[in-house]
C-alpha cells in the first residue's frame, strides 16, 4: 500500500477518535463505575472489529446504497445511549461507593478510598454494552463505511479486502490507545479527587442523552434537507 495513505488514514482516524463522542461517554462511565475498565474498552474494540470485518467482506458497499439503513442505525443509537444515560444518572457511583463503604463489603468490589466500585454484574456484560455502543456508534460507521474506501489504492499490490481491513485496524488502534487514556484518565482525576466521582458520573451519563439528542437533530434535518 502507499506509505502516503497509510500516514493519511493514520492521522485522520486519530482525529476522528478523538473528538469526543458516545465511545468517550461510555468510557469515562465505565472509569468512574468500574474497577477495571478492560471488559468496557474490550467491548467497543469487538465492536468496532466486526464493523471493520463487514466492511472487509463488502457488506460496507452494501450498507453506503442503503440510505434507510444509517437512519435505523441513528434511532437505535439514540435509543441506546438515552438508556445508558439514565442508567448512570440514576446510578452514580458515588451512592454506590457510599453504600458500600458503610456495608464493609469489598468482596463485592467496594472501596473506601474513591476507588471505583464495580456494579456491573459480570464483566461480559460490559463487554456486550461497549460492543453495542461502538456497533450502534453511527460516526464509527461512517468512518469505516464511507471515509475508509477512500483511502485504497485500486492500483496497489494488495487486494481490496486486505487494504480495508488494514484501514481498518489502524482505527481500531487509535481507539485502543485514546479511548485506554480516556478511561484511565478519568480513573486517575477520580483517584486525586474522589469527591468529583459523582460530578464526573453525571456528566457523562448527561453526555450520553445529549450525543443520543444531537444524533436525532442531525438524522432530522438530513431528512428535512433531502
């Protein structure tokens, strides 16, 4: 492949992973809720990695000439993320670090000292939740279905599928690298300052509901332009 596009692909991915979304949202959740943010962070690679498998295998060539589908896709998003806002802001750590704290239960995952406590049942379904987060994520799918094929070469040495799901990887890097220091950065800020668990926790559970608002304004007014 060209060193030239490889470097391009690389930078724009980057600045796509970084400006801050429904990935973020859900990972700085999981940072100020969690006592490991891996289960999380594992679940929107999984789900970013099948994205990019699809668009590999041409089901992405598929999706872009079906306009109907992005709509599903922006509704289902919009539904999920107002779910999981609710869910943290009903839930914010801090009550439950508190609650635990007074119990004496750190077999449960409690902490005394602004730790994160998990309250996720089981790690496989924040796995499952991240997966769904990255998958319904529509500016994910836009990067790997839309803005991706532009960065082959036609005339290169290797095949398609292969410079796709090389594209491909190289976002899902950048995902691992920024969203990692996003969900340890959060820890980090909860560690100095415990008492800011519950704003950070009702920041982004309200990110979530707002990004899952501004997704629905968005879808509406590309059907009112159309």
């Amino acid at each position: 492949m060209d060193v030239q596009l490889l470097v391009a692909c690389s930078v724009m991915m980057t600045l796509m992973v970084l400006l801050p979304g429904p990935d973020w949202a859900f990972l700085i959740a999981a940072g100020t809720r969690e006592r490991s943010i891996l289960p999380s962070l594992a679940g929107i690679l999984a789900g970013y990695l099948a994205v990019v498998a699809a668009v590999a295998v041409g089901v992405g060539a598929v999706v872009a000439a079906v306009p109907g589908f992005i709509v599903v896709l922006t509704l289902a998003a919009a539904a999920y993320l107002t779910y999981l806002g609710v869910r943290v802001l009903r839930d914010p750590p801090a009550m439950a670090t508190a609650t635990t704290t007074a119990a004496r239960v750190p077999a449960e995952g409690g902490a005394v000292d602004g730790t994160p406590t998990a309250t996720s049942a089981r790690p496989w379904i924040r796995l499952l939740q991240g997966a769904g987060v990255s998958g319904l994520n529509p500016k994910g799918l836009l990067v790997l279905v839309v803005l991706l094929p532009q960065f082959t070469d036609a005339a290169g040495s290797w095949p398609m599928p292969v410079q796709l799901a090389v594209l491909g990887l190289i976002f899902v890097g950048a995902c691992a690298l920024v969203y990692s220091a996003v969900g340890y950065g959060a820890r980090t800020v909860l560690r100095l300052r415990p008492s800011a668990m519950r704003l950070v926790s009702r920041v982004s559970g309200a990110a979530m509901i707002v990004l899952a608002g501004v997704l629905l304004v968005e879808q509406a007014s590309h059907v009112v332009g159309a």
